[in-house]
C-alpha cells in the first residue's frame, strides 16, 4: 500500500547530527556579525561573514533535501511522485 501523506522526517541520525552542527556553526556566526556591525566593522567584512552565513544555511538545506529525497525513493510506502513535487518546490524555494 502507497500512502499519499507528504510529510518526512529525516531519519538518518548521520545527516540530522552533520546538518545540526553546521546550524549551530551557522548561529554562532550570526552572533559574530551583530557584534561586528556593534563594533563598527567595515562593510565588506561584514557582508563577507553574512554571505559565509547563507551558504552554511543553503549548504545544510540542501543536504536535508537530497537525504530525504534518498530516503523516500528507498521507501515504498511513500507516494513517490507526492514526495518528488514535494521536494522540488522546497529545493526550488532555496533558489
């Protein structure tokens, strides 16, 4: 039986732990560019560190996307063409 729910949570532990610690790294440097706009930091260097900041963010997207995206096509009872539109538009939504 296939379901037609869309919904996934990622299940291996590897890529969960891989895409929360480049989120907490990601954190981290948000931190770091409130202080350095607070401490009157040149815009460049700032706008180098926020940059660093969306390319970890996209980084761990679309590491979360393309492991869900392997775990469904694994699993059968996934409604598979549900699951691929789904995915796209969340991959599309990055772009």
């Amino acid at each position: 039986m296939v379901t037609t729910a869309t919904a996934h949570v990622l299940q291996d532990q590897e890529q969960v732990i891989a895409i929360t610690k480049r989120l907490k790294r990601a954190h981290g440097q948000m931190g770091a560019i409130v202080r350095m706009l607070e401490e009157g930091r040149s815009c460049e260097d700032v706008v180098m560190q926020m940059a660093a900041v969306g390319k970890a963010i996209n980084t761990a997207a679309f590491t979360l996307i393309s492991a869900s995206l392997r775990e469904c096509i694994a699993d059968p009872t996934i409604d598979g063409d549900a699951m691929t539109l789904k995915l796209q538009k969340l991959f599309l939504s990055l772009a």
